[in-house]
C-alpha cells in the first residue's frame, strides 16, 4: 500500500543515485555542527572569562570571526552562483561559514557577566535575525528572479530564440521530460554549453528538466542510464531525453546497471551539440503517443525504402525522425485500411517510370477505391498525390469532394527548377494564395518545386465541403491588360507538336519566347484548349463527419514527385506540414524563420575609447568618491 501511494518518493529514497543529489546538503549539516561544536570548545578553553579583559578580548575577536563567517557564506553562495552546481567544497566552504557564525552566536551567550550577557544576547540576536532575514529574502527573491525572470532576445535575427514550433511542443508537453547527461570533470567547457542551451528549454516549461552527473562519480547510475564510460572528449552517446527514472531492482540480474532499472521511456541522442530540431523531434517522440503514417502500395507507388530519385526512403527517414511511425499498405490485399492508420497517402507513379518498365497503367481497382472511401467515411486522414502522366483512378472520389484532377499538363516558361528537373516541365513557386496552417509563413521565405504537375480545378459548390487553394504558378503580369507571362495550361500535352514546342523553346532567348509565345498567341492558336495563367497545385480539404465529432482532412497535390528523394529537400516543409496537420499534429508545423540579416555593431573612435576607459577607470573613481563622501559625513558627525 505505502509503495502504490508514494512510488516515486520511495525509488528516491531507496535509490543510491539520490545520495548523489542530497550529498551536498548532508555535508553542510555536518560540517556547520561541527565547527559550531568545536569553535565553542576552542573559546572556552581559550578565554577566561571571569577576566574581565579576556571577555572583552572574546567579544572582539568573536565579532571578527562572526563577519568572517558571513563574508564566508556570501562567498560561497556567488561560488555556487557562477558554477551553478553545488559541490563538495561549496558544501564544505558553506558549512564552516555557518559552523562559525553558529559557534559564535552561541560563546556570546555566556562571555559576559549576567546584565552584559542579557542586553549582548538580546542584540545580537536581533542583528543575527535581521542579518539572516535579509539574507533569506534576497535569496528568495533571487531565486524568484531566476527561475521566472522575462529573457527578451533583442537580436534582430533571434539568434538566442528558440524557433515557434519548438515552442509549441513545449508548451504541449503535459509529463515530465529530462536531459541526462554524463560529462567528465575535464568537459566543464561541454558541460556549461549544454546547460545554456538547455536552459532555454526550461525557461519555456517546467516539465522538462536537465541534469548532469560524472560517469566515473556515478559508475552505476551510468550503466543504468547504458552510457559506456569512454575516453574524454568522445561526447557523443552521452545524452539522454528520458521519461522516467532509474529505480532499484530486486533483481540484479536484470540489468547491467547493478541494483538500478530504468523505468519508462529512454532516448539517446546521438550528437553532440545538439540541434534544435534533435531534441524537438526527440521530445515529441518521447512525450507523446506515435502517429502512424501509412503508404498504399500495390499499383507501383514509390516504396518507402527506395533510395532512387523516385522513391520515398528520404520522406519515411524524416517522418520517422519527427516520431511518426510509418507502415505499408497494400490496398489490393485488403479488404479495410488498418485502424491503426491515422494518415493514408496514396501517391501515383511518375508516368516516365511506368513506361521504362512496360507498364501499361497503375490505375487503382473499384475495389481498392472503395476501400479508401470507407475509410475516409469513417473519419481517416488521407493524402493524395495525383500524378497527370499515370492516372490513379481517384479521379472520381476528388470530384466528389470539388476537386477536379486531370491528364492536363503545366508548364512554366520563366520560373522553374531549370533544365536538371526538365526546364518548362518543373515549376518552382513561391505563391500561397490563403492563410493556411500548411503553408503560415511561407511567403517570402519558402520555395516550393514540381515536377510534370498538372492543375487542381475546385468547385465551391459542395455542400458541407471547405476547399482552401494552397498553392498557385507564380504569375507575372504584363503591361497588356489581362495577360500574364509565362505559365501555361495543356489538357493534351502527349504530341509531338507540344515537345518540340518545349525544345524550340531551350533554344529562344526570353525576349523571342515572349514576343512568340505569350505575345503572339503560339500556344493558343496551335494547341487546342491550352490557355495562361496561374493555376492551382495544391489544394486542402474538410468536412464534417456524420453522426461524429470527427472531421475528414484532405490533402491533394498534382504531383507526386515533389515529395520523392530527389525533391524532398526542396519540399521538405511542405510535405511535413500536410502531414503534421493531417494527423493533428499541429504543434509539429514549421512556421519558417523570417531570413538572417548580418547583423553589426559599428563604433566610433570617440564610442569606444568612452566604453573602454569607462570600465577602467571610471567604475573605480565611483567607489573610490563614495567611500570618501561616506568619511567626510561621519567626520562632520
């Protein structure tokens, strides 16, 4: 019963890693009742003090050691300041200052005669009580300070702020996280570092901690955390983010950690320093239930462990690094998507990669249709990468829900990903038409690419459906009303006619090319449909659930190779943020940082000649006037 009230307080106590924690202040008692012991013996055996003189001797000699013992304890506490760890000869530093002041206040008591020894005692013990009061409030009210005190990064670029979805996870953390770390005497340096940096951690939310400890003071406490003791210098394997602790097993056996077990959840991170992002994705890991992000599979999608151009290896590494796990889904075999599911993608092959492999289509089954549409009945998450040169059979369910995907090709004449990602045929774009938390902060700073895309149409008119259009072909308006170069819309682009207008157009400078193409009406007078403008290629979804709180979210893209490894770092954001918010994560959205500035501080000869001799000479000149304003006073009192 006492075990299942107080579980943790009895692992503390039971535990020989908390002796570690309670060492310094068990010191401190010791030491100071000693000293105060002692100093009593000493004074006795020193002083006489039915003499008189010797009495006046003790006082005068006790105020001494009184003010040594606080100048003592004062020294002490700004020790344990700078270092900010209170070690042993703090604790010892600490524990004479106080042994002495006790000693003292305690010979004071019978180093007069009766009246003196009433009146002596009666004063110093108010001065004892006002020295001590004072002490305890300033440290009250430092410590206040330093555990809630306002930190504001004036930095222009906010190079000492941690980014907004660090922040979000940290104020969405509801358990309590620590940072173990096992740094050598000799990594002071190291170890310093990594307090600053994970103190910006705390100051955020106090569920996460951080402590440090010497593997060769803390052998066992080591081996249960499963660090090896290395040669200093090898910092790396050394840091943990934990959720739990390290309590004692009655079955030794169990682990090499001797007497200690590690109850709960572990993390070891593999660098050091390290990175922001390390440490957000390995809290969200740790902290929280795992999303799982599934790929439907069975009509030649991109595998998840394919490491080629096309494949999806580079996506499953980062989502598994965010704390998604990942899983195939193989829609032909099954009759439901798992439960377990949380996101669906279903991405088309690139049509390129169907055709140098004899496929004819990957078109998807009524079955394997049907099977998507019940889960998304059903409330499920579901990500669509449509693919105009291999068709998904999805084509249908998106209309349902007022998006219109085709065969229609886009291409872009002036903004593209140039001639490695096949010039016109690539689209790079920085337009995000609505606010949307897939694409908040995007402007300006991020730049998306696509490769054969085609346009997302939208139809407004379904009922109980929210479609907000997320990204749009960057469009450049020309002088001619109505005209705007240089992105142009093909519903049947597989023709001759239409690459040979893509090699003319390699070969036009860009004057010809817009004087031909979107001044002459080339495209429009010799390709059937074809028409300019800034077209949509990514668009998200919602609706209410029937009969449910659940909403369905929907994110459709016209491309599936903006998310392949050849892409990925381009799109890297925009892929994790559909996901994130998908799966409601929305404390894992990016927001991207505004872009660093250099930043300079530029001083005249006259500014630094100021600073420099204002802090040689002129805090000393301050002191040395107020100590002689302070002596001319008492000389005219």
């Amino acid at each position: 019963m006492l075990t299942s009230v107080f579980p943790s307080w009895i692992a503390a106590t039971s535990s020989s890693s908390m002796w570690q924690i309670y060492q310094p202040y068990l010191i401190i008692l010791g030491v100071a009742v000693a000293m105060a012991i002692g100093s009593v013996l000493i004074w006795k055996a020193t002083f006489d003090f039915r003499d008189p003189k010797q009495q006046k001797d003790a006082k005068i000699w006790g105020i001494y050691l009184s003010f040594f013992g606080l100048l003592m304890l004062a020294s002490g506490f700004f020790w344990y300041q700078i270092v900010e760890q209170l070690t042993t000869r703090i604790a010892v530093l600490q524990g004479v200052a106080i042994g002495l002041m006790l000693g003292m206040y305690a010979v004071g008591t019978f180093s007069f005669d009766r009246a003196a020894a009433g009146k002596s005692t009666f004063f110093a013990s108010v001065s004892l009580l006002s020295v001590i009061g004072s002490l305890v409030a300033i440290g009250a009210i430092n410590y206040y300070a330093n555990q809630n005190a306002p930190k504001y990064d004036f930095n222009e670029n906010k190079l000492q702020s941690l980014s907004d979805r660090t922040v979000k996870v940290l104020k969405n953390l509801k358990r309590e996280v620590q940072v173990v770390g096992f740094f050598y005497k000799r990594e002071k340096n190291a170890e310093d570092g990594a307090r600053d940096f994970f103190s910006k951690y705390r100051e955020v939310n106090r569920n996460f901690s951080f402590r440090f400890y010497d593997p060769l003071q803390n052998p066992e406490l080591a081996a249960c955390y499963g660090i090896r003791q290395g040669g200093a210098g090898s910092l790396e394997g050394r840091m943990l983010i934990t959720a739990g602790s390290c309590e004692e097993d009655n079955k030794k056996a169990a682990t090499d950690g001797g007497n200690l077990l590690f109850k709960g959840k572990k993390i070891l991170l593999d660098k050091f320093p390290p990175t922001e992002q390390e440490i957000t994705n390995k809290l969200v890991q740790i902290s929280r239930k795992s999303k799982k992000i599934c790929f439907a599979t069975g009509r030649s999608q991109p595998e998840i462990k394919d490491e080629g151009g096309q494949g999806f290896l580079g996506l499953n590494t980062i989502l598994k690094d965010r704390g998604f796990e990942t899983m195939e889904v193989n829609l032909f075999n099954v009759d439901e998507v798992p439960n377990e599911c949380d996101v669906l993608i279903q991405a088309s092959p690139d049509g390129n990669y169907l055709r140098a492999r004899g496929i004819a289509n990957a078109t998807l089954s009524e079955k394997e249709v049907r099977t998507i549409e019940r889960y998304v009945s059903a409330g499920g998450r579901l990500l669509v990468m449509h693919e105009p040169m291999s068709p998904s059979g999805l084509e249908g369910f998106l209309a349902s829900y007022g998006v219109k995907a085709d065969k229609g090709l886009v291409v872009d004449f002036n903004h593209n990903l140039g001639q490695r990602y096949g010039g016109a045929l690539s689209i790079a774009t920085q337009t995000y038409p609505n606010q949307h938390p897939i694409t908040e902060g995007f402007r300006g700073r991020v730049g998306s690419g696509f490769v054969y895309a085609t346009q997302l149409g939208v139809e407004r008119a379904k009922a109980d459906v929210n479609i907000v259009e997320l990204i749009k072909t960057h469009p450049t308006p020309l002088r001619i009303p109505g005209r705007q170069c240089c992105s142009f819309y093909f519903p049947d682009p597989y023709n001759n006619k239409f690459y040979g207008l893509l090699n003319a157009a390699r070969r036009w400078k860009k004057e010809e090319m817009l004087r031909q193409v979107v001044l002459g009406n080339l495209i429009e007078n010799n390709f059937k449909g074809a028409k300019s403008g800034s077209f949509t290629l990514a668009v998200a979804v919602t609706k209410k659930v029937k009969n449910t709180k659940k909403d369905f979210r929907m994110v459709v893209f016209g491309d599936s190779t903006f998310a392949s490894n050849i892409l990925l770092r381009e799109n890297e954001t925009l892929i994790m943020n559909s996901l994130s918010w998908l799966a409601q994560e929305e404390d894992q959205i990016h927001i991207p940082p505004k872009q660093r500035k250099p930043s300079s501080i530029s001083l005249t000869g006259t500014q630094r000649n100021f600073l420099r001799y204002t802090n040689r000479y002129g805090m000393p000149f301050l002191f040395l006037s107020l100590i002689l304003l302070i002596s001319a006073i008492r000389r005219t009192q």
